[in-house]
C-alpha cells in the first residue's frame, strides 16, 4: 500500500514517535521536504521517488501503510513463523 494524505504521514510518525527531523532522516530527504508533505490536509505532494523513500522509512520502521477504503496506519504483525 503507499501513503496517500498527509494526516496519514503525520500518523505513522506519531505511531512510532518520530519527529519530522527522525523520518527525514530515515528517508534521506531534507526536513523542508517533509514539512512540504505533511502541509495541509489533503493528498500529499511530492514527486514519486521521494514518497517512495518515505514509505520505505516506514516499512523498515515496523509499519503498515493501510488503504482499505481510507487512509490509515498500523504497526505491522509479528510474524507468527
């Protein structure tokens, strides 16, 4: 799944206790950037190699990027293997 709307990345961050600084970091992106993401609150904008980026920082976080009909977030499962 992929990050659709910035209340959906303000989420995850604070699901997992991120500041903006922690994602841009993990995302290796500037810290404006993602400001620039999380502004307002509709569909994110960013070019699609950047959002990419964040996703992964995501999903190497522990995360799962939901979009079931809406926008969401949890932590992912443990596996059970």
């Amino acid at each position: 799944m992929s990050l659709t709307i910035s209340r959906q990345m303000k989420a995850a961050r604070a699901l997992i206790g991120w500041e903006q600084k922690d994602l841009a970091e993990a995302a290796g992106v500037a810290i404006n950037t993602i400001r620039r993401m999380e502004a307002g609150d509709g569909p994110i904008k960013a070019n699609a190699e950047t959002l990419r980026k964040v996703e992964r920082a995501f999903i190497e976080a522990g995360l799962e990027l939901l979009n079931h009909g809406a926008p969401g977030v949890r932590i992912r499962p443990a596996s059970t293997s």
